[in-house]
C-alpha cells in the first residue's frame, strides 16, 4: 500500500493506482474529460491537472500518474486551478456550443474563452478530440474502426477514407461513451446509422415479437460465448419473458 | 482485453517505413496501397490512415513529375519568398500543396532549406535556385518541361 496525502489529508491506496483515483478515494472531486476508468490513462484533455508538492514540486495530469510514497497532492494550488481553468478555456473555444463544456467551465468560474470562437463552419463543433470513442472502439471492443485524422487545427476523428467503416460492428460503444455527445447514431426501420462514421449496419431482428434489437455484425457474440448463443437470438424482453416463465415453471411444478 | 481476438502487434516502426516506401513508388499513398499495408502489417486501417493522414511528408494526391519547393523561411520571406509564391501560384493555377492538371508540378513551400544567404530561394527537384526573381520563373519552369520528351503534350508558359 502506498501512503500519500490529499489536501493535507492522509489517504493509502494500493501501489499502481493513479493520482486521480487516489483523489476520488479521498472524496475530492476533480473534472475529467478523457478519462474512462475501463480504459488506459490517455491524459489528453487536461482538465484533471493537480499540483504535487511532495517528493518534488510539479503541475501533473492526475489521471496519467502513478501513486508514490510520501506523494503530496494539492488539487487546490492557484496553479492547478489555473491550469484547469485554462484546459477549460480552450475547449471553451473549440466547443462553445456544448452544453457539457459550458457547464464544466462555470463550475471552474469559467464563462467566457480569451481564445476566440471558431470559424463558422465549425461552430456546432462538439468533439473535444478526447479519444475516448477511438479508444474504447480499439482497446476494449478491438475493432479500429475509427481513428484519428489529420493534426493540427485539422484534426479529427474519422473512419479511413470517410467512408464506411468496414470493421463497425454497430455497437455504438463510441456514442456510449462520447462525453460531449458528439457522435450521432440512429436506429431508423431495420438500419443502424451511425452518422459520424458513414456507417450502416443491419439491426437483428427478435425471432419471437420481431423488435429489431441489436446489430446483425454483432452476432460473432454468439458464436464467441456458446452459453449465450442461444438467447442471442430473442431480445432483451423476450429473453428476461423466457427466463421468468422457466423460474416460474420450476418454482411450481417441483416440490419446494 | 478485448472482445474481439487481436494479432500480434508487429514489429515497431514498420507502418511508418511501409508508408514511406508506398510514396517512395507512387508519389502518394493510394487507397488500395493502404489497405494492403494494414492487412499485411496486422495494423487496423483507421490506424495506417492516422498516422496516414498526420504526416506532412505523404500525400493524398497523384503528384506531378516536378517538386518545387518555395522558401519562406524567414530570410527567403524578407527577400521576395511569397512573390515568388504567389507568381507561381498565377502561372501554374494551383495553390500550395496542389499539382498542375497536367502532372508536370506540384508545388510546395517550406521553412529554410538552409541557404538563407542566397534567399530567396526555390527548389525543384532537389535543385536550388537561388537570388530569385519573379520574372526568371517562367524560364526554370520551361526548363523542366522541355526535359520530358514526348509523353505528355505540354504548352510552354
């Protein structure tokens, strides 16, 4: 176990755990964009920057350092805050029309950007480029779909060549976990569209009421886990109708 | 780990190398090219096309046969650098990064080419020209298409 200090208050967390979870363990609570906690740190939007005044003084990203000894966090430092508020200040600028942006920057005192707003074709933009659609979409569902494209002012997320993306598997995993709600998906007759990838997808129709519930390219689920192929088939309401009339059956037609 | 069984990561560096040798032969990165690349390398396609699309050196575009590159390094900019630019931009009807509809140039610009003492300075295919003025432009461009026999017709400028 590693022993640091939060505020000047005292918390131990096991060795390997990151400043920001040592800091939400001790009840402190910090902004975070990036940060998805089923995810690698990635520590790209900035917003959890803290000040370590112990073993030696620096301004860090909480979410991406590891735990030491002896380890003195402050996560109100004028220069964390300042840091923070500035973070907030360029999405401020990139976003201005988010409403997840507006409300994270006035609980840090932020309301108006030094930076300018952007130029008019790009004033709806609402993604951050936090990455976390990228990621989830490559580390945990592992089908790279999307990535990054471009750098610079141009940089963006995108599925190669902007047209459909040929290992989408419709999961919506990227929309799920969008923390700006950027990413725009629609289930519309029996198609899933996943209008930020160009994407199509077929959705998978339940044998039993015919609802159409989950994505025909997600149907390798089945076959990975056999113990639920067969309930791969029926929705979720029929599955839960199915399983309640089993329990119901068992429970009364053996003795107790 | 992930739902889906993952390959082997492959060896390091080999996408950007892989990426290098596509523009090497081609002049750009085509499509097909690209989606051979990660098939082979065992790299997803959205990630061949980030690194892709993030590095200045490839390009998306058939390129021309010529490559001028147009200082405006700092010592080139005070010296003339962008009237050169903008007189090659007026004569061969493309803007930075673009190729002639004729495949001939493709024109660039860049920041020092390390012969600040003879700004303004130009290059075309690794050739420097030095002192420019606008005016001598249309004859190093009549040069280089006067270099390709036959093949393509061109007009002089």
């Amino acid at each position: 176990m590693i022993n640091l200090t939060v505020n000047e208050q005292p918390v131990t967390v096991p060795e390997g755990t990151t400043i920001l979870q040592a800091v939400r363990a001790a009840g402190v609570e910090l902004p975070t964009l990036c940060f998805h906690e089923g995810l690698a740190p990635y520590g790209a939007c900035r917003l959890c920057m803290v000040s370590i005044a112990a073993p030696r003084h620096a301004l860090v990203a909480s979410c991406a350092y590891p735990v030491e000894e002896g380890l003195a966090v402050e996560t109100n430092s004028p220069e964390a805050v300042s840091a923070r508020r500035l973070a907030l200040e360029f999405l401020l600028s990139r976003c201005p029309q988010s409403e997840v942006i507006q409300e994270m920057a006035a609980q840090e005192g932020v309301t108006a950007s030094r930076f300018g707003t952007p130029p008019p074709e790009r004033a709806e933009e609402l993604c951050v480029l936090c990455g976390l659609c990228v990621r989830v979409c490559r580390e945990a569902i592992g089908a790279a779909a999307i990535g990054f494209i471009g750098r610079g002012m141009e940089r963006r997320v995108g599925t190669p060549f902007d047209i459909q993306a040929a290992t989408c598997i419709g999961c919506g995993a990227c929309a799920e976990i969008c923390p700006t709600k950027a990413i725009k998906i629609e289930d519309r007759g029996n198609k899933r569209i996943l209008h930020t990838w160009h994407t199509t997808v077929e959705l998978h129709k339940c044998p039993q009421c015919g609802k159409l519930f989950a994505p025909e390219p997600m149907a390798f689920l089945g076959e990975m886990f056999p113990e639920i192929e067969e309930q791969w088939a029926l929705c979720p309401e029929c599955r839960r109708a199915r399983t309640a009339q089993q329990w119901v059956e068992q429970r009364f037609t053996s003795p107790a | 780990m992930p739902l889906i069984p993952q390959p082997p990561p492959p060896a390091g560096g080999a996408l950007l190398a892989r990426l290098h040798a596509i523009n090497a032969e081609y002049g750009y990165l085509p499509e097909e090219e690209l989606r051979r690349a990660a098939e082979e390398l065992g790299v997803p396609l959205s990630q061949v096309y980030s690194a892709a699309t993030f590095y200045a050196a490839f390009s998306f575009q058939p390129r021309g046969r010529h490559t001028i590159h147009v200082c405006l390094g700092t010592a080139c900019y005070i010296r003339g650098g962008e009237k050169l630019l903008e007189k090659l931009e007026s004569t061969l009807g493309v803007r930075p990064g673009e190729t002639t509809d004729d495949r001939a140039f493709t024109v660039e610009t860049v920041h020092c080419v390390g012969s600040c003492s003879m700004s303004p300075v130009m290059r075309v295919d690794g050739d420097t020209y030095g002192r420019l003025r606008a005016d001598l432009l249309p004859r190093i461009l009549r040069k280089y298409r006067e270099q390709e026999a036959g093949g393509v017709s061109d007009e002089g400028m």
